[in-house]
C-alpha cells in the first residue's frame, strides 16, 4: 500500500482480464485525521484505449435515468466552492483548481505502478489463495 498524508492506496490488481482493458481496482483508506479508519472504494485503473502503454484513474460514480437519458453522479469531487475555470483560463489557474484532484490521481497511478512491478506470490500447495479482505 502507498502511503501519503495520512492516506493509504489499496490496490486490488485485475488478474483475469474482465472487463477488457480494466488493469485494477483501487481504494482510498485515511489512516490519520478525522475520517481515520475510513475508506472509499470504486477507483478504477485502466489501459488508454488510444495508448495502451499509459493508463488512466476512473473515479467512483453511480449511473442514473433523467429523462430516459443516461447519466453519471460523481461519489468523488472537489470540493472547492468557486466554480470551475473556463477552458480558456490559463495553466497556472486551472493547475490551482485541479490540484488536489490530480493529487489523488498521482497517488493512485504510483500505488498500481509499485503493485504492477511487484511479483505475485504462490499460494502454497493444498491452500486457497484469497484476495478478499472480509472478516466472515
């Protein structure tokens, strides 16, 4: 697990394939200030389709009907209260907004890097291996 400001990176990598292109799962555990010994899961780390060799940080969000239209509300968002900045707004300002965002992603991104290059141990002979952390 990767460890930063008091949150810990969790990640769980994608061994069979399914979906196509899905590397990992990763969850956030704060491990110090007010929300230690919580987590939130539903991060995803994927493949760029357009680049296989790079890979991308899905953030957790649950799908909903308006209208017969489809539609996503984010679980995970900043949450700066100034609105965001128009696309023409220069680097330096959007990298201020963005900041902490990207910090999440960052973490996330070298935690799956540090997971990825490390080898898978064998289960021993006879022995079950589980990935599951459920205590029951």
């Amino acid at each position: 697990m990767k460890d930063e400001h008091g949150v810990q990176v969790k990640i769980t990598m994608n061994h069979r394939g399914d979906p196509p292109g899905k590397l990992a799962d990763a969850e956030l555990h704060w491990t110090s200030g007010p929300l230690a010994g919580n987590c939130l899961i539903g991060f995803g780390v994927w493949e760029k389709r357009e680049r296989p060799s790079e890979i991308s940080v899905t953030m957790p969000s649950r799908q909903f009907l308006s209208g017969g239209e489809k539609r996503t509300f984010k679980l995970f968002r900043l949450s700066n209260p100034n609105p965001a900045p128009p696309d023409d707004a220069p680097r330096d300002v959007k990298d201020a907004y963005y900041g902490p965002w990207r910090n999440v992603v960052r973490l996330i991104a070298e935690a799956y890097t540090d997971a990825a290059s490390t080898p898978v141990e064998e289960a021993p002979a006879g022995q079950a291996s589980s990935t599951d952390d459920i205590p029951f």
